[in-house]
C-alpha cells in the first residue's frame, strides 16, 4: 500500500468525519492525562501556606478550641494574647533537647477569648529544676509566641517506670486543676523560655513530598489511549482499503 494509495481513501468523507472522532478522543485522553499529571506532582509542591510556616500569625486565626488539627496548622508559628493559671503546672520527663534528656515545664494557660491551652514553658536538667522555675513565672511578650504542635498519645509515657513524658493534651485537661471549657487540639512551644528554664528546642517540621507514581502511571495510559485512537483510524483506512483491493482482484 502506497501513500497515495492510502490517502485515496482516507480522503472519502467518510473516513474523514471518523478521523475527526479519533482527534477528538484523542485531545480527551491527553486532557486527562494531563491532568493525572498535575496530581503527580502537585505533592512535590510546596504550598504557599507551608512557605509563610515560620511568619507568625494568631493561634485564633488558623485554629479554634474543640475542633481537630490539620496539616497545615502543625509546626505553624502562632502568637497568643493568654495568661497562666497559677499554680497550673505539669512537668513531664524524659524530654530531649538537642539530645539532652531532661524535664519540659508545661503550664495551663487561658487565653482572652477563655479556651485552654497548654504550653511547654521551657526545659530543666531534671524534674526538680523544673519545678522550681515555676515561683514567680509569666506569660512575657516572648512565651505568648511559639510553635503550635500536635497532641502525643498518653500511651508514650512509661508509667510503670513513674515517669509522665507524653505532652497529651487528653490527660493535661484531667490534671489541670482549672477545669477548662473549651481546650485547643495542639500545645504550644514557648520561642523563648522564662528565667530558669531552657528554651526547647523546636524545628519546623520536615514534610517529605513526592511523585505520585499510581497518577504518574494513570497519565502514560491516557497519552497511549490518545495515540491509539489514532493508530484504530489508520487501521480502518488501511482494512477498507484491502477490502477494496481483494474485491477487485475477485
């Protein structure tokens, strides 16, 4: 079959309105191809939301007591307008900063609107020295910013071995001796603690993006199916056209 040949009968009207089709099935496949895509890679990219993590806003703005964390409220920078209640002090064990283990001061504070929220006021060597930086302690301009963190499960702390490590906000809510309201989902990371306490250690936190290869895979499927409406229309010119040359050679 010569290129003339071929082009004698793909030129029929016919064959012409069924290549329209195949274009058209065509351009649909690569649009969804395309868009598998884009939801292959809209994973690898960070979001303008994760970009501004560490420009501060306000823990009200983003978050509201009582209701579930999301992703993008984890690690965020938050200030908040609160005050301690005294006496209203956790010291939770076995706490590392920088790879030194050692006690997290946890205070009960109630911010303007009156939601509970706790906050990890600063590191100590040991429990004691924790404990002893309570007396006199305050919300400073400092303190009232942190990182808005997610609550840990009560279940990390050993209690077998009397140590109480796990920042659960479930079992701070029962301990609190100020039984609150309404309570925030996270905890909050002082940026700098008070006199008598180290400042916790507290990185943004890493999300580890990718491909994902299941859309990747959908999106060279379409882009074949696209190329084999073509190819299907070429076939059926082709097939008329043998059917043609052994009806004459009959």
């Amino acid at each position: 079959m010569t290129t003339s040949d071929f082009f004698r009968v793909a030129r029929r009207p016919r064959w012409i309105g069924v290549l329209v089709l195949a274009l058209a099935l065509a351009a649909g496949f690569a649009a969804l191809g395309q868009w598998q895509l884009a939801r292959s890679v809209e994973n690898a990219q960070v979001t303008e939301s994760e970009a501004d993590s560490e420009v501060p806003v306000a823990l009200a703005s983003i978050a509201r007591p009582q209701t579930p964390m999301n992703d993008l409220q984890v690690g965020r920078m938050v200030t908040v307008d609160a005050h301690l209640v005294a006496g209203d002090f956790t010291v939770l064990t076995g706490r590392s900063n920088q790879g030194v283990f050692g006690a997290w001061l946890v205070g009960h504070a109630i911010t303007d609107e009156g939601a509970s929220l706790a906050i990890a006021l600063g590191w100590a060597p040991d429990a004691a020295a924790a404990a002893a930086a309570e007396d006199g302690i305050s919300l400073d301009p400092a303190a009232r910013l942190g990182r808005y963190l997610t609550s840990e499960s009560p279940h990390d702390s050993d209690f077998e071995a009397g140590e109480r490590s796990a920042l659960s906000i479930g079992e701070l809510v029962n301990l609190w001796a100020e039984g609150p309201e309404t309570t925030y989902a996270g905890y909050l990371v002082a940026s700098e603690a008070p006199t008598g306490l180290t400042t916790i250690d507290s990185p943004p936190p890493t999300r580890e993006v990718g491909l994902n290869w299941l859309n990747l895979f959908y999106a060279a499927e379409w882009v074949i199916f696209a190329g084999f409406a073509i190819y299907l229309w070429y076939r059926l010119v082709r097939d008329a056209w043998e059917h043609e040359q052994e009806a004459e050679a009959s």
